[in-house]
C-alpha cells in the first residue's frame, strides 16, 4: 500500500483517479489541483502543476510513493529530472519521460527528426524559422496542396493549420513566424505534407525498454456534427475502434511502436510513462502524425474503463523496469464517451454556471468524468470549455453513445453543448 499523488486537473485524471483508487496497492490519493470529480476518488490539493518546489514538499510531507504525471506541460518543463536528481526524491516512482524525452510532444521538429532516425513512417516535412523565411516562403509556392503548417512547441491543441492554398500557407507562415501567432511555440515551423485517411490514437506505458500496449482509441475533435467547424480538445471518443483489426494493429506495432521504443533505448533517452502515437490509416497504413508524452483526452475516459489490470501495478512495474512481466487485459466490451461543453467553446465562454442532475442515479454501464468543474459554496460549477464526459459501456458504439446520451439528458447547466453523433461512422 502506498501513498499516490496524480498531477493534473482535466477529464483525464479524474479517469485515471477512478482506475488509480481500484488498486488494491493504492492507501492514499491526492490530486493536485483536481477538479470536482477527482474530490470523489481521493484529495484534491491546491498545488499547481508546474509549481515543482511545492509538489516536492507535499511528497516529502506525504509519504508519496507513487507520483503519475497527467499533462504536458510540468513533463516538457522537466519534473521528471527534479525527482531523478534530488537525492531527497529519488526513491520515488515518478511516470513520465525526462525533459529531453518530453521533446517527443514539446517540439514537433524534435519528433519528426526522431521518426527519420528509426525510420517510422510520417508525413514528409521541412522545417523552417526566421532566419530561413524566404526559403520556406520559396517552399510554400511550389508545395503539393493542402499544406499542413504545425507550431513546432506546445500551442495547447491549436498549433496545426491546414492549408487549401498557397497564399493561405504563407499568410499563415508569416503571421507564425513574424507576428508570433502561436508565441514561443511558433517560433519554429513544420511544413507537412497532407495524409488524407483516418485517424486513431494508440497507447502504450515504456519503461524505456519494454512496453505493453492499452486500448487503442478514436476521438472527435470538431465541435460540430458530421466532424464540422472548428477544432476542440476533444467532443468524445470510442474504443475499441472498429477499422483498427488484427491485422492493421500488427502493423502499427511492428512499423511504428517497437520502433520507437527501441529508438528510445538505443538513445539511450529516460522515459518510462505513457507514449500516445496519434495515427491516420491511409489505406491499410499507418503513418504517425504526432506523438504526446501522456494520455489523450477524452481517450483516457474510454481507454480507463476498458483497462482490466491493475494500473498501479502498470505503473509500479513501468517504474521498476519490469513491465515484461505484466500482461494487459481488456474488457471486451464497447466503451464510448460524449464530452458536454460550455456554450461558445472552443471561443469564448463562461463559467461558473451550477451543474444540475449529478446527482442521478447512474445506470451500472455508465460513468460521468468531470473535466471542468470545480465546487463553490457546496454546488459543482462549470470551470472550463470541456466541462464533463459521460462513458458508457454496452456491445456495440450505437447503444454505448446512446446509452451516454440518455444520461446527458438528465444533466445540465447554461449553455451545455454535446455532440450527438458521436461514433457516427461506424
């Protein structure tokens, strides 16, 4: 038994708070900071995630054994190396990669140049900065349309333009590179070529050397019905996914994930936590568009109900290097999630409308995932765009969306908005 802090506040760590607390190793969870869903599994902790001197000091104060990073950000700042090389923490089991191996997310030229090394199929690219501009503008007039245009840093979900003409990609590229569009993330740009296919997340937990692969995912990320309108951090996801057999998933292993973890080792590059290889099926390939050095959101809320072992365990042997020696099983059912957001996402939007129906009786095959939310004067309030998801569980993606569909019916605040097609092309 040990103490457990999981850092983050999302849709994401209230799934893996959920799964986290099933452990028959976990005695303790604190979140920090959590939202109000988390304050259902364990104790939210006003500690902000890249306020690293203070998260040392509540797992010293703690006892914490175990600490599971969520987002990005705190890993591409470097909060695995803290714990490496202060003597005080090294005997703490942190999931994540090191700062260099967070590059992976945190800098999409990084990445690319990764994929190139170990010979992983992606997009073909140019990178390009201020001091190469005319040439990248040179590069944009003569490219193949449409053009992709990526931030090279963290854009919080926003940095990835796609192009239907040239003078778009240069105006675009220009307002990128000269009038810092994205910021600090856009101070170097990737021009991609287009993949024109069908898109998936897969998931695995390294130790660095071995690796175990978790249900595979779909997402949505258009507001808008029929996958229209602009883009979001996610409005639901299925699993597992219906295109993605045997036969395509033994490729993706072959072609894209044992490479890139024996790319890890034989770089000898610090990363034992979770890799997300965002993945388009072109006909019957896979072809890589981004890694992320952590699990997705809304995947984690079908990934985490689907997950039969014990995931402290998971972790616990990723830490120690021992995942060779664990098995993953996987509920056989369908788990689908809708995400309910703020009116005006992903614009501007309000918060703290109060949220009613929380407190419904849930049928058993359903689960409600606060992403949003906080708790002001007793009452749970909206505090985000992406507000909460309701996953369901049945034998097929039609009755597992409608099933999470009913129950979203019974919920509401000002403003909520869901996507009700999820899942619509299956």
């Amino acid at each position: 038994m040990m103490n457990i802090l999981l850092i983050g506040s999302g849709g994401r760590e209230h799934a893996l708070a959920w799964k986290i607390v099933q452990s028959t190793q976990c005695d303790r969870l604190y979140i920090a900071p959590g939202n109000a869903g988390t304050a259902l599994c364990g104790t939210n902790v006003a500690l902000a995630a890249t306020d690293f001197a203070a998260v040392r000091e509540f797992v010293l104060s703690h006892s914490i054994g175990l600490v599971v990073v969520g987002p990005e950000e705190p890993l591409v700042k470097g909060i695995v190396d803290i714990f490496r090389n202060d003597a005080a923490l090294q005997h703490v089991a942190i999931i994540g990669p090191s700062q260099y191996g967070a590059q992976l997310e945190g800098s999409k030229a990084f990445a690319k140049k990764f994929m190139m090394r170990h010979g992983i199929p992606t997009a073909a690219y140019r990178e390009f900065d201020a001091a190469s501009y005319d040439a990248g503008i040179a590069y944009l007039q003569q490219h193949s349309l449409p053009i992709v245009l990526k931030a090279d840093g963290l854009a919080a979900g926003k940095g990835v333009l796609i192009c239907n003409s040239a003078e778009e990609a240069i105006e675009e590229f220009g307002l990128m590179l000269q009038q810092s569009k994205f910021g600090d993330a856009g101070r170097k740009v990737v021009v991609e070529e287009f993949l024109s296919g069908i898109e998936l997340s897969v998931f695995a937990l390294t130790d660095g050397r071995e690796y175990v692969l978790l249900p595979e995912a779909k997402d949505y990320k258009r507001i808008g019905e029929g996958d229209t309108g602009l883009n979001t951090g996610g409005m639901g996801a299925v699993s597992p996914v219906p295109f993605a057999d045997a036969a395509f998933m033994k490729k993706v292993e072959t072609t894209i994930v044992r490479p890139t973890i024996e790319g890890l080792a034989a770089e000898k590059i610090d990363y034992k936590g979770f890799v997300f290889f965002g993945l388009i099926k072109v006909g019957d390939e896979p072809y890589v568009i981004e890694y992320n050095c952590r699990m997705g959101d809304p995947e984690t809320e079908v990934v985490m109900p689907r997950l039969k072992t014990d995931m402290v365990e998971l972790f616990m042997a990723t830490a120690q290097g021992k995942l060779s020696s664990v098995k993953v099983e996987q509920d056989e059912r369908v788990a689908c999630t809708v995400m309910a957001v703020s009116g005006g996402y992903p614009g501007d939007y309000k918060k703290g409308f109060a949220i009613s129906g929380l407190d419904q009786p849930l049928p058993a095959e359903s689960l409600v995932f606060h992403a949003g939310t906080a708790q002001k004067d007793g009452a749970v309030v909206t505090s985000g765009g992406r507000v909460l998801c309701v996953t369901s569980y049945a034998m097929s993606i039609p009755a597992a969306v409608n099933q999470s569909k009913e129950v979203l019916k019974k919920i509401s605040f000002d403003g909520m908005y869901y996507r009700k097609d999820i899942g619509f092309e299956f």
